[in-house]
C-alpha cells in the first residue's frame, strides 16, 4: 500500500491566498462570458422556431456581450448580456418576446434563461474547488 505525505506550512498557505484573487476574477469573467455565449445561442434557437415567417430574420439579431465589472450597491460583481441588438427586427423584441394584444409573446429569453440558470449556478459554484490544490 503506497502512503503519500503532504506537507504544507504556513507560508504555503499565504501563497496560495495571494494566488488566489487574481485566479478567481479570470474564472468568474470566464464563466459569466460562456454563459452568455450559450443563453445567447439557446435563445437564437427558440427565436427560430417561434419568429416563422413575420420575423425571419428576428434571431439574426441576437448577440452577447460582456458588460464588465459593475457595482451593486457597494458589491462588484461581473455582467454580462445577451439577447437581441436594438436595430432591424431586433427593434421589434418588446412586441416579439412580450407579446402584444394580436401577437402571443414568444418567450426566447426568458426560456432561455430558465433552461442556462440551473447549470450556471453549478458553474459558479464548482469555481472554489478550482482555486485551492
């Protein structure tokens, strides 16, 4: 039976704490970006299956982008957005994605989001494991 032995010291741990900060933003930036990557891909998707004929291009508006560090009352956290762009029948996505009283509303981002939130939030918290050993 093979025995390991770790040893670590106090100084060890010091540099694993300083190590730690810059590693975890480059993690959580990473995972923000790829989620909005795949919500954006999932809700271009079910735009091209509910836009038909009246907005066939609607899904060709969809887009990601990352919005930086930003500040929620004293708190950082890193945003990002997806969704469609406000210019060609992306400006219709108030009446496409909410509905109107003649047009049901399709839902692409909000189904988006429900299907990308649950498998997020274990992204987000699989991210400390990464950072120690």
């Amino acid at each position: 039976m093979a025995r390991i032995i770790v040893i670590s010291g106090i100084d060890d741990l010091a540099s694993d704490m300083a190590k730690i900060p810059p590693r975890a933003m480059r993690d959580m930036i990473s995972t923000v970006r790829e989620g909005i990557k795949v919500g954006n891909t999932v809700a271009k998707d079910y735009a091209r299956v509910s836009s038909r004929k009246h907005a066939r291009k609607y899904p060709g508006t969809f887009t990601s982008k990352m919005n930086g560090i930003v500040s929620f009352g004293g708190v950082n956290g890193i945003s990002g957005e997806y969704g469609p762009e406000h210019r060609g029948q992306g400006e219709l996505a108030p009446i496409l994605e909410n509905g109107s009283r003649n047009n049901p509303a399709h839902l692409n981002l909000v189904r988006s989001a429900d299907l990308i939130g649950p498998s997020f939030a274990q992204e987000v918290s699989r991210l400390p494991d990464r950072w120690f050993w």
